[in-house]
C-alpha cells in the first residue's frame, strides 16, 4: 500500500504543470510569430534591388537591434511594421514585373 500511494504522489508531481507568468506564456507564442516574420522578409529580400547580402544584413541588425523586448504590445507592434514592410516588398517587385513586362511588350508610342 505504502508503494502504490508513494508512486502516485510522485506520478502527480511530474504531472504537476508548472506555472508561468502570463506574460512568458505570451512572449513563447509570439516567438513563432516572430521566426515566421524572419524567414518570410529573408525569402523575400532575395530579389531585394540592391542585393540579397545588404537585405540580409540589414534585416539581421533589425531583427537584433529588439532581441530584449519583452513587452508583449511592442512584439506585437513590431510584427505589425514587418507585416508593412512585407506587403511594402510584394508591391516594389510586382512593380518592377510590371514594368518590366509594359517595357517588353509595349513601344514607347502607346
């Protein structure tokens, strides 16, 4: 008897979940976010104008530049910004798509 109780107290104590302020729980489901935004703005700054390397590094030293924020309304501000700036992105390459394809297909007497 004494074996079954001790073994299920301690079965309860590895079960136990631990508890964690609200604002780390926040700040570990904004994490994936924030990787998400990362490898999103890195695939896209390869065709970047002045070149993969410049976007890269520039956008490492962004992304360096808030590694301390802890604050989970300014994670949330600053994925907002580089939602802006992936959207700024998509419409100067369709852009430039464009321009490249009316250079193509259209004289300059139209």
């Amino acid at each position: 008897d004494d074996y079954g109780s001790g073994l299920v107290k301690k079965i309860k104590n590895q079960t136990r979940k631990k508890r964690v302020h609200p604002n780390v729980r926040m700040a570990n489901s904004l994490r994936g976010e924030v990787l998400n935004l990362y490898k999103n703005l890195l695939f896209l700054g390869r065709e970047y104008p002045l070149g993969a390397d410049y976007f890269r590094s520039r956008l490492k030293a962004a992304f360096l530049k808030n590694k301390d924020v802890k604050d989970p309304e300014k994670i949330k501000q600053l994925i907002a910004r580089g939602e802006f700036v992936i959207k700024e992105l998509e419409a100067l390459y369709f852009l430039r798509k464009y321009r490249a394809m009316k250079q193509r297909y259209y004289s300059d007497d139209n």
